[in-house]
C-alpha cells in the first residue's frame, strides 16, 4: 500500500481534507508534525495549505526550516514525489524545490472561490488521472497567489512545459475571472524538472468528494494512488 | 562588540507592487498628488555580537539571502551601527 505523509505545520488547514482525499483513493495516509525528522517511509509527501507559522515574515519562508523539511528536500532529492498545495506551493518556493515566488495578489484582496484551470501536464505523479487540456473547476482561497519569477526562469518553465495548471476561463462568457491573482503567464501551478515535485495554488482536495459537487480536484488523488515507485528511486534508508 | 543592524527589504524594481500602488492612490485621494513611485517594504533590526563591523555586516549578508529577503522578488540594504 501506498504510504503517503501529510505534513502539519501550526497553521496549516485543510489537512484533514488532504488526509481523507488520500485515504479515499486507498492510500495508507497519515499525518507527521513539522517538529518530527522523519517521514515515516512515505512514497508520496503532501503539504497542505493554510497559513504556516503565521505567514510571518513571507508565506513559507519559516517552515522551510523546520525539522521536516529537511527530510522533505531529502525525499524529494531521492526522485520521490511531493505536492505542495497552495501554502505547500508556497513552501516549496522557498525551500528552492520550485522556481519562483508566490507574492501578494495583484488586487490585494484575499480570494475565495473556484476558478477554472486547464491541466497541462498531464505526465506528473499527481496529474495523471487527467487527459491533457483537461478543464477543472478548483475551489482557490489564498492572499499571496501570484506567481513571479525572472524572464528567464518563466521562458524555461513555458519552454520545458513545467506550467502544470494554468487559469483559464471557462467559456467567453464565463463570469470567472481567468486569472485571480495576477500571476505571471497566468499559472496556478508548476512543477520540477523531473515532474516528481509538483505545486498548486488551488485546493483539489476541497472538491474530491461528489457530495460537494464535481469531484473535479479528486484526479490529483487517484493520480498519486496509481503511482508506484520505480526500481531507482527506492530507497532503502527512506523506507 | 555588539552592532545595531538595519535591514531594509525592498520589493524589487519593476516587480508589481499593488501595497505600493494602493498606498500612492491614497495620498492622491488625500490631496497629495505630487507624491509617485511608492513602494512598501519591510524594515528588519537586530542586535548582532561579532568582533568587527564588517564581520556583522557579513553574517547578516548571509541572515538576509538565506531568511529576511526572498532573492527571487527582493533586494535588501544594511546599516551597521554600533550597538
């Protein structure tokens, strides 16, 4: 069975979401506390959203120091897949796991509603469940979204196809804003070079179950689900 | 010895800076249109023990690009007095 870790920072929200979306697709899912060095032999690293240590000093930039993040950079630099989702998007910038930054939205207001993203990767640990050009409706709740990176760093994203959710609208006459917070090429998530890290700024998790409409988020599960480790990123110490 | 350090983080040129904005179309609205270019920062101080200025100067050159500024969207100046 598949085990994956849900990182808990003080602060962070919709873990217990993440955990059950994960646990719903049939993986052996639990949570591990940012003081803890151990991931416990997980294949597969959540980090949730929310607002870790406050969001003191800029979203991310303490929890990157944590105890636990030293074994995330250790799993991740192992191959081993890990989504951040919103605030986790925001950790993993920090941390240098992902290009870029995620600052202040550009209308300044905190936003709280579903926007519509195309997937564009569909070949990364967490998107696989979805065919390419696939449009979701994803719920999004956060102040700091806007993605920034250098010219260079965003022609090299667009030029090796990294951009892996990317705000659209839904139709000409939708009334959702194709672009929510004013990110650069307007990208809602981005992964490595590999495709093995991934991060998003909406919550998939907060619409995975058909009881709260569309499950249009749980693909990123059922991706990760049928995920398996290759032969090269095992790792006898990490499990 | 004992410094006073100053840090001045600074959103970085020709980065969107919509506090910035907000803030100038306030004094606009406020009758103070000669004001432009605003932007909004964050000022740091810490107390730093080393044996020399330069040295302080360096550890906190080290404190800002691994913690206070994001080298991605920030730049940063010090000020280094004695304590």
């Amino acid at each position: 069975m598949l085990n994956v870790a849900v990182v808990r920072f003080p602060g962070s929200n919709c873990d217990f979401d993440t955990l059950r979306a994960a646990e719903r697709v049939g993986a052996n899912a639990y949570f591990v506390w940012h003081r803890d060095a151990s991931l416990q032999g997980a294949d597969v690293v959540l980090l949730p959203g929310g607002f870790s240590y406050g969001d003191y000093l800029r979203s991310g930039a303490i929890a990157r120091f944590s105890p636990i993040m030293q074994a995330v950079q250790r799993h991740a630099a192992d191959g081993g897949p890990v989504l951040g989702i919103c605030n986790g998007f925001q950790i993993l910038c920090e941390a240098h796991l992902l290009p870029g930054a995620l600052m202040r939205n550009a209308g300044l207001t905190f936003v709280s509603k579903p926007v519509d993203v195309m997937v564009e990767r569909s070949d990364t640990v967490f998107t696989s469940a979805y065919a390419g050009g696939t449009r979701l409706r994803l719920p999004v709740a956060h102040g700091d979204g806007r993605f920034v990176a250098a010219d260079d760093t965003l022609r090299m994203l667009e030029a090796e196809g990294r951009v892996v959710l990317r705000y659209v609208a839904a139709t000409e006459a939708s009334p959702l804003q194709p672009n929510p917070n004013g990110s650069a090429n307007h990208i809602a998530g981005i992964c490595n070079a590999a495709g093995s890290v991934v991060g998003i700024m909406p919550h998939p998790e907060r619409i995975a179950d058909a009881l709260l409409g569309p499950p249009d988020g749980l693909g990123f599960f059922t991706s990760l689900a049928a995920w398996r480790p290759r032969a090269s990123t095992l790792n006898v110490t990490s499990r | 010895m004992s410094f006073r350090v100053h840090v001045r983080v600074m959103p970085r040129g020709g980065l969107l800076d919509p506090q910035g904005q907000a803030v100038e179309h306030a004094l606009a609205a406020l009758g103070f249109g000669e004001a432009g270019g605003v932007r909004v920062g964050r000022a740091i101080e810490l107390e730093v023990a080393a044996a020399s200025r330069p040295e302080a100067e360096a550890r906190v050159r080290q404190m800002c690009d691994k913690l206070l500024a994001n080298p991605v969207t920030e730049d940063y100046l010090l000020e280094v007095e004695d304590a």
